[in-house]
C-alpha cells in the first residue's frame, strides 16, 4: 500500500526527472513524525527524572551527550517518548532540520518537544539516508529563511511531514548512506586539517614581530617614548562646517587585528556625514583606541576619514621609521608595555598612555632595513592565511557538493 502511495505521490507531484528505480515520496508516507514531551516547571521536579535529548544535544550526524538534562516521565509518557536504535531525531527550531540517529548511546533516554522523532514505517527507509536528505535540504536554505515564511526559523511536523523526499530502493538507500558517511569523515578530517593550519598562519605575524621587538637585539637598543616621536593629528571633519566632497571611510571594523591589514573601506560623500570624523593622510598611522587588545593599527595607504574610535598619528621621521613604530604599536610587545589599559566593558587606552609607551630603537638606517623586512613577512603571512582561508572554504562547500550529486542519483 504504502509503496503504492510512493508511486502516486511522484506522478502527481511531476518532480524533476530521478535516477532508474527512484520515486518521490512525501517524508510523512514513510515515517512515523512525533514531537517530544512540552518541558515544564513542574516536569524538573517530578517523581521520574528520567534523561532526556534536548535541541542541543542533537549535531549533524551525531549527538553531544556531555550535558544530558533530567526531566519527570510518567510511565505513559515514558513509553510513548522513548527512544529507539534507528530513530532519527530531527531539530524542529534553531537550525531547523539538523538531524542524527540514535544507537542508543544511553539507554534509556527520552526527547523534548523542541525535536521531531522520526521512526520508518514498514521498513521502507534506511534512517541515515534520510538524515543526509535533511542535510541537503538544511544546505540549500529548505527549512528556514523565505521558505519557512516565518520570521524565526521553524520546522513545523506538518511541514516535515509534506517534505518530499527522492527515494531509492532500500539496498541503494543503504549504499548511498554508507558512501555518503566515508565521504563526510574525510571532508571532516580536511576541514580539521585545514582549521590547524589557518590558525598556525594567523599566529605568524604576532610571531614575527615578537621575534624583532622582544630579541635580545633589541634590548640593548636605547629607549624613547612614542610620544617623542608621535604627533596626534587633531583635524576633524564637523558636518556644522558643511564640508563637501567624496572621501573614503577606514573604520575599525575594516582593519585586520594584529596585521595591519585594511579589508575594506567605505566611499561617502562630506555633505551627508551625521557625525565628526577624524581626517587621516598618506602614510599616518590610524591607530584603534577602542579594545587596543585588538591591535587594530593601520598606515594609511591613501587620505581620508576615520571613526572618533581611532587616533591619527604623524611620525617625526628625522627621527623614526613610520613603518618600524606601526609595526611595533601592533606587535603583543606594545601591549605589555602599556602602563595600564582602563579597565572596563570596552577598555581603551588614552593619548597620554600611548605616548608614555617606551619602545626600543636602533638607528634609523637599522628601523628601514628591519621595517622592510618586517613587511615582506607580514606580506607573505598573509598570502599564506588567504590561500589557506580560500582551500578552508572549499572544504566547507564540500558536503552541499556531495549531497546533491548523492540525490541526484550518481553516486
């Protein structure tokens, strides 16, 4: 009968074309869909605490037990919410459609209402197939966004119950699955791979300034304060003066901690600011004042407007290297030597404490050659952590890739 539903479902339906042997099928013909028990007050102190799944507990392909709530079952709930080998419990809200099969990894174990328990009927289904179908749908934005038309992600039973899904014959269900979970575990031990190595690529450049700023070298440099060799610039664009003219943003937000790296800038016309802006010229250092632990410092590759979160800086270079004392501002040695930062929700640092900095200089001809270098490693760890950021991403579009040819039949 059921499988004579299948058939109907997918002539009337007249879904895309499938692979010899597939049908479509409306998730609802082949599973038994139930929410889990309503959590309440009075469910925390009852006489049966039993352990229960909740929507956390429940990742992609697999389940996080580190933290496993109680909650009262009466023995009628207990048999009607109790999970079984194979069930495949799916997440109705948060990210809706995440989904794992239980193996009765605690035994026995119960679910909330915040899941949807899915159980085959009539043998029809291979719940680890189905699992990666909700994987696929969750990837293409199936279950949330305009499709869910509701302005929080939501996976109603009804709704699920209507999925159609493509349905293969069972030993291809199990094929298919078991191919799909090989695949994964490798896409999963790249991503980790490649996760290592970002994070090996973005300590470099804290490392390389470490490496020059605290060496030995260095220590037998003579000292200067940074206001000996820093003037804060003062000009600031007021919207009262009605400034015109097109000018360019640099924000915090468009400056890489630690690197000195701009990512982005925003083009505005003067007559439309709302606010002051500091102005900042070719070759200042535009250094971010708010949460310094950031170490957000920028030498300025063009003129332009800054936020108020930002202090514009010339160096005196009869004295100093523009490009060896921003580098030293956003080295983890500046931090250290920082008499103090306000301690607060969102700490800053004032003038008066950057200029008391000390820093350790070589002679001006030493800074250039140092600086020099310094940027030609901070340039090559950069390029490093952008081909790396770049393979991370492909291997996070990986599982959608080998999903959809999975359910398009030619795996």
């Amino acid at each position: 009968m059921i499988a004579e539903e299948i058939s109907r479902n997918g002539a009337k339906d007249a879904k895309p074309q499938l692979a010899d042997g597939w049908r479509w099928v409306k998730l609802g013909k082949v599973c038994e869909i139930q929410l889990g028990k309503m959590l309440s007050p009075k469910s925390k102190v009852g006489k049966h605490p039993r352990s229960y799944l909740r929507n956390a507990n429940v990742q992609w392909g697999r389940f996080d037990l580190a933290h496993v709530s109680l909650m009262d079952f009466t023995e009628t709930e207990a048999r009607k919410f109790e999970l079984r080998k194979g069930d495949l419990l799916v997440c109705e809200g948060g990210e809706p459609g995440r989904a794992a099969v239980w193996n009765e990894e605690i035994k026995p174990c119960y679910y909330q209402k915040a899941l949807h328990r899915l159980r085959p009927i009539g043998g029809l289904i291979d719940p680890s197939f189905v699992m990666w179908r909700m994987w696929l749908g969750a990837n293409a934005a199936e279950f949330s966004g305009s499709h869910a038309k509701t302005t929080i992600a939501h996976l109603p039973a009804i709704r699920l119950a209507q999925l159609p899904i493509q349905l293969p014959p069972l030993a291809e269900q199990k094929r298919i699955a078991g191919i799909l979970k090989e695949q994964m575990a490798a896409v999963e031990r790249a991503r980790s791979s490649a996760v290592a190595q970002l994070q090996a690529a973005e300590s470099l450049p804290a490392a390389h300034l470490r490496a020059v700023f605290n060496s030995p070298e260095a220590q037998a440099w003579p000292k200067k304060r940074l206001g000996d060799v820093l003037e804060l610039r003062q000009e600031v664009v007021h919207p009262y003066d009605k400034p015109k003219g097109a000018a360019t943003f640099v924000g915090l937000e468009h400056i890489q901690s630690g690197t000195g790296v701009r990512t982005g800038s925003v083009a505005l016309e003067m007559s439309e600011l709302t606010g002051r802006k500091p102005r900042f010229y070719k070759g200042d250092i535009v250094y971010g004042y708010l949460r310094p632990y950031l170490n957000k410092v920028w030498l300025a590759e063009f003129d332009g407007l800054c936020s108020v979160d930002q202090y514009v800086y010339k160096v005196d270079a009869t004295k100093a290297d523009t490009t060896f004392v921003s580098s030293f501002m956003r080295s983890p040695v500046y931090l250290q030597r920082t008499p103090g930062l306000t301690q607060s929700q969102l700490p800053r640092i004032r003038t008066e404490e950057v200029a008391a900095v000390e820093l350790n200089f070589p002679p001006l001809r030493d800074q250039r050659r140092i600086a020099a270098q310094l940027s030609a490693q901070m340039a090559s760890a950069e390029r490093l952590r952008q081909t790396l950021a770049e393979q991370l991403d492909a291997i996070n579009h990986l599982p959608a890739a080998l999903l959809r040819r999975a359910f398009s039949g030619e795996l």
